[in-house]
C-alpha cells in the first residue's frame, strides 16, 4: 500500500463535513478533494480546506479525473449514490458510500457488481458498530450475561415513518444483523412487512396502498431525498436461518426525538437495551422477566460517548477500511452487507403489497 493515500469526498453536507474532518487528521492519508454542486457547501469547505491543499470541484467526475483518489467517500443523497460509487470504481478507487446505500435493490446490484469485478473494495457506512455501547453489548452477549440469544427488536424516532425506515432503520437492521449472525454465517431467510396508513382516514388500521407511495422528501421536507415511501405505522418482522427472530416497528408520531432510537437484546437470562443518546448509551437488565423488582434498567458504565457528530465511530470506520485496503480483507461492513440492510429495510414494503411472508433474497429487485 501507498505510504500516503489520496481521499477525496464527495457530497459536502452533513456527513460529508464529517468524514473530511474525519479523514483531514489520519495519519498517512491526505484529503486531496471534495465535490459539491452547492455553492454555499463549496465555499465552506474552501474556508476550511484550502489552506492544507485540498483542491474544490462542483463535480465528483471532475474531480475524479483531475485528483484519481486512491478512497472515495460518498456523501450525496442516497439517489446519487449509485451513479457516484459506479463512476469511482471505474477509475479505481475504493470507496465508502454513505447509507443508504441506494434507494432501490437493482442499484445495490450494480455497485455490488461493480465493486466484484473490481480490485477496489467498496464499503457501507454503518458505522453504529464502532460505538462503545455496541462494543460492550457484544462483549456481554459473547459471554453469556443474557444467556442465549433468541430475540432482537428495534424501534425509531418518531418522524415520518418512511423517512425513519430509509435514515434509521437502516442503522438499526444492521445492528441486528451484526448481533444475531456477524454477517457472515446466518443470514435472515424471510420478512413479513405490515404497513398501516393514516392518510385516509382516522383510525390507524387502514392497509397502505401502492398508490399513496410519494417521495420521502415530500413527507419530510427537512429531511434528505431516499427515495419513495408509504405509510404512518410500519412493522418488519424477520427469521433467521438459526432460530433468532427479530422485529423493527416505526411510528409517525405527534413529537419526534432526535436522539431516541434504540436496539433491545432479549436472552434467556436478562437484556440489553442501547439507546441513541448521542453515540450510544447501554442499559442492561439481570433478568428476561419484568416484575415488581426488576422493573428498572442498570447503565452500564464507560459505554456512553458524547459525541454529537459521530467523530469517534466515523473515524474507527475509517482505520478499518484502511486496515482492510492494507492487509486485503473484506471492510467491516462490506457491500454485500450493505445490500442485504436494504432488502431487510425495502422487503416491508415488499412483503406488505404481496399479502405474505416473501423469502430473502427478494425476487423484486426494482421496488
């Protein structure tokens, strides 16, 4: 490997402020570039940038043909990822791509294909794994504190269902994936989705219908474009190959909370409970019974990491993929995982308009 690796990022919103922090302070690489068609986001990122050599480009080819980064990061909006991943492996690089990772699964293929027929490697950007909440949840399921696992579930933040789905939901299926299976051995074999919707009328007991699917930024206007979605009240419930079950549920609820989605670990013996509150808090329960005395949870100490932008997690992504790139080994969160996240997010709908429990892979791959 290179003794200084060339990045580039682009898409300089949110996250792409982020992982150019991110990457600007590793040692042996060196932020060359970012692109973005936004003239207020290009002029931030010079003020900040410039001075360290970093050039500027509207556009990511632009950028790609003038910089040939050895890591491309992509930031944009989930319906440029798949345009922008293509164009970076064709020029050879590897790339992170932000989640999630497309809005459709026939675009996953093609980056998964892509990066396969490619030397370059190409990862997805949960990074939730790398928080200390995480990492001492799966220390103590590894040691047996909840006994065996058999059932995970995870819930959301309360925003516009579909728009938590594609944002959130994400983060949370892959979390169950990575406690329930590693992403290596099992992997989920069915989903049966349930999708309610309020639009047409009061009682909350009505089927979503294909014909009220809009654009997600319609639902959200604050939000970012992910694609369409439908439905106020969505369920996923999922099997897996070696007896776990799982649940995701997400709600449009009056009030949202910016920080409250959470993942729960049931055992045989107790539980786990981690919280978003900024990187992660873990709350453990001796017991898998609720009673009078063990009602409440216990905080497990060292896990929570105020760190409101993910600096921490970001980075320790970044030292994995590098890592990975050094020593040829599949990234943390490889595309193939990135891939099936979707299809356990987009298998809701899925499932929900066919009436039945549909098998995984899914044989729908335009959605």
């Amino acid at each position: 490997m290179k003794e200084s690796l060339r990045v580039a990022v682009t898409g300089y919103g949110r996250m792409g402020e982020i992982h150019a922090e991110v990457w600007s302070s590793i040692p042996g690489v060196r932020l060359v570039a970012i692109a973005d068609p936004d003239p207020l986001r290009w002029r931030a990122a010079f003020e900040r940038y410039a001075k360290s050599g970093c050039r500027f480009f509207a556009l990511g080819e632009d950028m790609l043909k003038a910089e040939q980064p050895d890591i491309v990061v992509v930031a944009t909006q989930a319906p440029d990822h798949c345009r922008n991943v293509l164009a970076a492996i064709e020029h050879g690089c590897h790339v992170i791509c932000e989640k999630p990772m497309a809005p459709t699964l026939e675009e996953a293929d093609a980056m998964v294909d892509a990066a396969r027929r490619s030397p370059s490697f190409l990862a997805v950007h949960h990074q939730t794994i790398f928080t200390d909440a995480v990492t001492r949840a799966r220390e103590m399921l590894r040691s047996g504190e909840i006994g065996k696992l058999y059932y995970i579930e995870g819930w959301c933040k309360g925003r516009p269902a579909p728009y938590d789905l594609m944002e959130v939901g994400g983060h949370i299926l892959h979390l169950i994936l990575y406690f329930a299976v590693g992403l290596r051995h099992y992997v989920p074999i069915e989903v049966f989705g349930d999708v309610r919707d309020m639009s047409r009328g009061r009682a909350p007991w009505y089927d979503a219908l294909p014909g009220s699917a809009r654009p997600i930024d319609e639902l959200y206007p604050q939000g970012r474009p992910c694609g369409i979605g439908v439905g106020d009240y969505l369920f996923g419930y999922y099997k897996f190959k070696d007896g776990i079950r799982a649940a995701l549920r997400l709600a449009t609820l009056g009030s949202e909370s910016h920080e409250f989605m959470a993942v729960e670990l049931h055992g045989t013996k107790g539980r786990l409970r981690i919280h978003q509150t900024q990187t992660g808090r873990l709350f453990f329960k001796p017991t898998p019974h609720d009673t009078l005395d063990t009602m409440a949870w216990q905080e497990v100490v060292g896990t929570w990491n105020p760190d409101p932008k993910w600096i921490v997690p970001t980075r320790r992504f970044a030292e994995d993929f590098l890592d990975a790139i050094r020593i040829k080994r599949e990234p943390a969160v490889p595309e193939a995982a990135g891939r099936l996240v979707l299809e356990m997010t987009l298998g809701i709908y899925s499932s929900h308009f066919a009436g039945k429990p549909l098998s995984i892979p899914l044989e729908d791959r335009k959605y």
